[in-house]
C-alpha cells in the first residue's frame, strides 16, 4: 500500500529540534569529560561494529533526540580518540576549545562558503583567515590562496596552478583544451614525495606515473640528482619539494630547490607540500628549518593538523591567482556575483563548500600568534624528550633526527637478524593498538620496519609523553 502525506512523520520544529540540540551537547559534553583517559585505541571486532551498525532503511521515523544517542550507543566501541592527548598516529592534530565552538556554530548556521552571493559572512571571513595565515607564516602578503578539505586538496589546487603555468608555456589551456594530444608536463621530485601530492597529480591527469623521483638523503631531496632530472627535461617542468617529510619530519632545502627551478632555462614551477611543516615558521626558533619557502609558486598546509581545528580543513597559497582562476572558474547565469568581492569556488574544485573558515576564524582569534608558537614549541620539545628517550634505552633504536614533532624509531632487539627484528616491530604495532594506551602508526623506513609517533595535538602533556614510553618500553619485556 502506498504511503499518504498523512502516513508521514512530521518533524516538530519547536520540539525536535531544541531536544535534539540538547541532547548532542549533553553526548558531546560527556565524550569530551572522558576523552583524556579513553582508550587511544578502539579494539573492536570488525563483524561485531558492523553489526551494531547495520540494519535496513527505517520505514518509520524516531525520536530525532535518541537517534543521535543510538548512533553513539552502537558505535562507541569504533570510535578512535583521534583528538586525544595520546593519539600519536600519522599526523593529527586535536580541536581546540575555540576550534570546537566555530565548528559547531558552522553546522548550526549551515552556509555555502562557495560565493560570497551565498554567504558573505563566510566569503570575507575566509579571506581575513587567508590572510592571518600568511602573517603567521610569513609569508607573501600578495599571494592568492584557498581554505580546503586537508591536504590532498591543497596539493590539488597548487598543482592545479602549476599545471595551467606549464601549459601556457607549451602552448595550450589544459583546463581548456584537456591534455589529450599535447606535450607531457614533466614533474620531477623526490622518493619521500607524499602519496597526497602524487594522487593529485593522478587526479589532474599528469599521471602517477610521470614523476621523476631522484634519490633523497635521509629524507632530504639529493639537489645534485634533482638538478641532473631537471637538465635532462627540454622545456617547462614542476618540482614538488617537502617541507617536513612525513616519515621523519626532515625539510627539503627549499632555498637549493628555488634556485635550480630559476636556473631551469624552461623555467619550472615550485611547488611545497607543507601539510605540517609550514608550522615551523609560526616560532622563530623554527623558521629557518622553511628559509626560501617565499619563493616558492604554490605551497599546500593542513589545517586539522597543527592548527588543531576539526575535520576537514586545509589551505593553499599561490603566488600567482589568475592560474588558480583559470583552473577553477566557471559561469553560470544563476551565480553571478559582484566585482567588487571574491567567490571561493574560483580557487578550488567544489562549488558546494563548507564553511571551514569560521572554526580556523575562531581558533586564530582566540589564541593569536603567541598560542600558536607557545602550541608549536610545546609539541616539538614534546618530540625532542621522546627522541631523547629512545636514543638512551636499550632495544630501541633512532631512525632519523626529530627535526620537528616526528619521532622515527624501531625495536632493536638484541640477536635477531633483519627479518626477525622487521617481524618484531610489526607485532609490537599490533600490540600497541590492543593496549589502547597509545595510539601509533607504522611506517617502512630505509627499507626496515618502524613506528614514527607525531607530536602535534595541543593538549598532550609531559604526563602524556611519560605513558608514551611506559607503552613502548612495555613492548620490550
């Protein structure tokens, strides 16, 4: 039997909605009171979570208050404390009080950042938010930029910027014309390139195949290599260089990479994936790990890493905007805006955005220059501590320098060989995540198994750090 209008639930806006709010804040305040002692780890078992979540589409509706609370009842034991003080894993930040505030404030106004006619408020602020993070990074105050959804989108747009500038001096629009039947674009990079910057190269039909990779040293790019790969390209090229790589946090010299792209009779366009590293510059004690990063053409950063605002957040800056526009721009009759302002959508793919400015807005706001370099400081002296740690107990071993708030180390016991000591860091991972302790990735460096935990969430303390190591060094007995 077909269902009638009157068959159908009728939401109460003045009683759903109010109880609905009340009831996420009530969750919402109680995860966050448990948050510092929650396991770092979720141990579920994948068929079980699976289970609690699936069912079929509900004919009928529910009270809209508990079907928050359900979601959470059923999925609790999936839930990774990702914004923890013990979350060590990959490269994530947590969310700040401020951070948190915006972003809710964001899903309860629900604006389409994509053109200032859609939400002015959202328009300007996400360039007053543009322009606080060039202050903070010094940066070029005339560079053009983006807010994104991470990273991998601002690798995107840079490239994206990077690819009309090839183009042009090729002799065709590859936003216009595609790029079937035109000469290649070489990219050249190093080994450490970050998987992000080669998916947007994909994603840009440069290929993932295209990159040139010389050798890097430690997980610095080997300039001699790189210069002798650019020598041999007749014509424009791309060189991707990293500002703190991923699996040690070790910077390209970024000053070498700018002088060979000038020196490039084709000319070769410079772009950084600074996804954490362009933090650096918010310290001056860190600033010189990024000297000649103004050089740069096109630079891409996260912001749910060491801004420490909520996923997704992310930002571009490009030298030159009017590649970016020539990328991203389209018209339509319907969404003509004004001269006098700026539609974020000419700078990046979506046309339908979040509002992801308002919660950088409110962070920045709310702690200034000084709280971002007293966070950075923190975090990097937090990784010094660990690095200093492992370098004097025995079993373990220091894979790298911690230049920066990544600690890159293995399981060194005695008497095994490579195979076995390979298999024993690999378990001790396992191990890790079933204790919940701690929570920290994996990696494969120089060819060996290890763990590399990241030191960027802005409420970790030295007690933190303390239970970091009685974990690790528990792995040993």
């Amino acid at each position: 039997m077909p269902v009638t209008s009157t068959d159908m639930p009728r939401i109460d806006a003045a009683t759903d909605l109010q109880r609905a709010v009340d009831r996420a804040h009530e969750l919402a305040s109680a995860y966050l009171a448990g948050l510092p002692t929650r396991p770092a780890t979720p141990a579920p078992d994948p068929a079980a979570l699976r289970a609690a979540l699936d069912e079929p589409l509900p004919e009928a509706g529910s009270d809209p208050a508990e079907a928050v609370a359900e979601w959470l009842r059923r999925a609790d034991g999936g839930i990774t404390a990702s914004s923890g003080p013990r979350f060590f894993g990959f490269v994530t930040g947590g969310v700040t009080p401020a951070a948190l505030a915006g972003d809710w404030l964001t899903s309860t106004i629900d604006q389409n950042a994509a053109m200032w006619l859609s939400s002015p408020a959202a328009s300007e602020t996400e360039a007053v938010v543009l322009r606080w993070l060039k202050e903070l990074f010094h940066l070029p105050m005339e560079w053009g930029g983006a807010l994104t959804s991470g990273a991998t989108m601002a690798n995107l747009v840079g490239l994206a910027a990077a690819r009309q500038w090839t183009g042009e001096r090729l002799g065709f629009d590859p936003a216009v014309d595609g790029l079937g039947g035109h000469p290649a674009i070489p990219v050249v990079s190093s080994t450490e390139i970050h998987s992000s910057a080669v998916k947007a190269l994909s994603t840009l039909g440069l290929g993932r195949g295209s990159v040139r990779k010389v050798r890097a040293n430690v997980g610095v790019v080997d300039l001699g290599a790189l210069g002798a790969a650019l020598a041999e390209i007749d014509g424009p090229a791309i060189v991707v260089g990293n500002a703190a790589e991923v699996n040690t946090g070790q910077f390209d010299d970024l000053t070498g990479l700018a002088d060979l792209c000038a020196a490039h009779p084709g000319g070769a366009w410079l772009h950084v994936d600074a996804a954490f590293g362009l933090f650096a510059a918010a310290t001056p004690r860190l600033r010189h790990l990024l000297a000649g990063i103004e050089r740069a053409d096109s630079v891409a950063a996260d912001g749910h890493k060491w801004l420490n605002v909520p996923y997704d957040s992310g930002f571009a800056f490009v030298r030159d905007t009017g590649y970016l526009k020539q990328a991203f721009s389209v018209s339509a009759a319907y969404t003509t805006g004004s001269a006098d302002t700026w539609d974020p959508m000419s700078h990046l793919p979506e046309m339908s955005k979040r509002f992801r400015g308002l919660a950088a807005w409110c962070a920045l706001k709310a702690y200034g220059r000084a709280g971002y370099r007293e966070m950075v400081e923190r975090c990097v002296d937090n990784a010094a501590a660990f690095a200093g740690w492992v370098a004097a107990t025995p079993g373990l071993e220091l894979m790298s320098e911690a230049t920066l708030n990544i600690v890159c180390f293995r399981y060194a016991p005695a008497g095994l060989d490579d195979a076995a000591t390979d298999a024993f860091n690999r378990e001790a991972i396992r191990r890790l995540h079933a204790d919940g302790r701690v929570f920290v990735t994996g990696t494969v460096w120089d060819g060996r198994a290890a763990l590399r935990p990241a030191f960027d969430n802005w409420s970790t303390t030295a007690d933190d750090v303390r239970i970091l190591r009685e974990a690790v060094a528990d792995m040993l007995g």
